[in-house]
C-alpha cells in the first residue's frame, strides 16, 4: 500500500455498539444572554492607538 490508500473491507459493515445515553450532548449548556462593551469616551483612533501601545509592548 503507498500513501493515502488503504483497505476498503476496513470501510464496510463496521458495527457499533454507541450507547446513545453516554453520548455527549452539544446543546447540554447553551446560555442565552448577550455581550457588550463600554468603551468609555474613547474614540476608535484612541483604541487603535492603545492596542498599538499594547503590541510594540509585547515585542
């Protein structure tokens, strides 16, 4: 076998015994609700200009 094949009996009739209770449920802990931020009196130049000072800050 070379690269990316592989045998295709693996493919076929696979039985699974998945106990659907023990299964993790996505939805279990949705929130409803919303985000907001408050950014004062800055105008988006002031912000732009502080997340510029944040980055030169990292470097």
């Amino acid at each position: 076998m070379g690269f990316g094949s592989y045998d295709e009996s693996e493919q076929q009739d696979q039985d699974s015994d998945i106990d659907e209770d023990d299964a993790v449920t996505v939805h279990e802990h949705d929130h409803e609700g919303e985000v907001s931020f408050d950014q004062g009196d800055m105008s988006n130049e002031d912000l732009v200009g502080q997340l510029k000072q944040m980055k030169d800050d990292d470097e």
